[in-house]
C-alpha cells in the first residue's frame, strides 16, 4: 500500500472527465439559477452575464454564451486546445441547462439569505469539479487557472479579487440589500476553491 503522502500524480480517465463536467456544469446553472431568481449577482463571466441580464432583460444563456466568445482565444492562447475545447463544452452545457432548468424546476418561493448561501455552495463546488479536471468556465476561471499554474497563485484568492470588481459594477442594478448578499455569495464560492483547490492538495490530472 503507498502512503498518503506518495506524489504520484494520477491521471483522470475520460469517463471521469465527462462526469465531472456534466455534474460540474448541471451545479453551477443550479446555482445561477437560484441567484437570478433571487435577484443576486455572482462574479466571473457568469456574474457578467447575470449582472447583463438583470440590466436588459436578455436570457441569461444566451447572454452567458456570448459573453465567453472572446475568452476561447484566451483559453487556446494560453492553456492549449484541450482546455479551451473543454471550455467550449462547459459553457455550453451551463448555458443549455439553464435555458432548460425553468422547466425542469419551479420555484413559488425563495428565501434569499438561503438562494445565498445554496446557490454559492453549489456554484463553488460546481468550479471546484471543473477546475480539478482542467475545465473552466470563461476569462476569469482561465486567467485564475493560469495564474496558479505559472505562479502558483491560489485560483480562489484571484477570482475573488476579479469577483469584487464585477459585484461593484452591480450596484447600479440591483438593489443594496441584494448585493451585500451577493458580496456574502462570492466569498462562500471563492472559499471553497481556496481551500480546497491549490498546489499540492490534489494530485489528479486530466
């Protein structure tokens, strides 16, 4: 038996790859979905787009999907075709499910307090699963991604840095209850990917 401190890097089979970003995606367009009946924003290209879509009305997968067009050149530029194909795929199906979730689930009512603190946990480990497998979910998930892996930056204390600057453009459209909580929201999901993603901490690899 090797001990738990072996270094070994092993890597991820490809159904393992397809599961995480399946499930990965599915958490994050729950989580988003929760945040934009509850009137919230969140940060990244998906706090963008929510923040776009409670400014013009625009449905949020589609806005989501146009907002990360540019970003696919960021991603081959800079984390090779693997990951930006991955990108491609995790964009797609968080826009598909949340243009399909409506459907799927009604809501009559909904704590915001608790849209916060679910929707948060749901979109961090829904990063999480992505970010372990080399998938992100637009700009800010690639830039962190890059960052950690060039300079050993925690992914979760960048993106949170980036997540603060977009939730500040968001005071001019929502109200001021709504963004303390959304400010609530972005440390849940950026916590849980600086605990729980950094060097050294998973050793799995896609």
């Amino acid at each position: 038996m090797k001990p738990l401190h072996d270094p070994e890097i092993t890597r991820h089979a490809a159904y393992e790859d397809a599961l995480a970003i399946l499930m990965g995606t599915l958490f994050v367009a729950f989580g988003v979905m929760l945040y934009a009946q509850a009137q919230l924003v969140t940060g990244g290209t998906a706090g963008l787009a929510l923040l776009l879509h409670h400014a013009t009305g625009a449905g949020f997968w589609l806005v989501f999907s146009a907002v990360n067009l540019p970003f696919y050149v960021l991603a081959l530029w800079r984390m090779g075709w693997r990951v930006a194909l991955r990108t491609f795929l995790a964009v797609s199906l968080v826009s598909i499910f949340a243009r399909l979730l409506p459907d799927w689930v009604s809501l009559t009512q909904l704590n915001p307090i608790f849209a916060t603190v679910i929707g948060g946990g749901l979109m961090g480990n829904g990063l999480l699963m992505l970010f372990r497998h080399r998938t992100a979910l637009g700009g800010v998930n690639i830039l962190a991604m890059f960052l950690q892996e060039r300079f050993g930056l925690r992914a979760g204390w960048v993106q949170l840095g980036l997540d603060l600057a977009i939730l500040g453009a968001s005071l001019f459209v929502i109200a001021p209850q709504n963004l303390a909580l959304s400010l609530l929201g972005a440390v849940i999901v950026n916590m849980i990917l600086a605990i729980n993603h950094r060097p050294g901490r998973y050793l799995g690899m896609s």
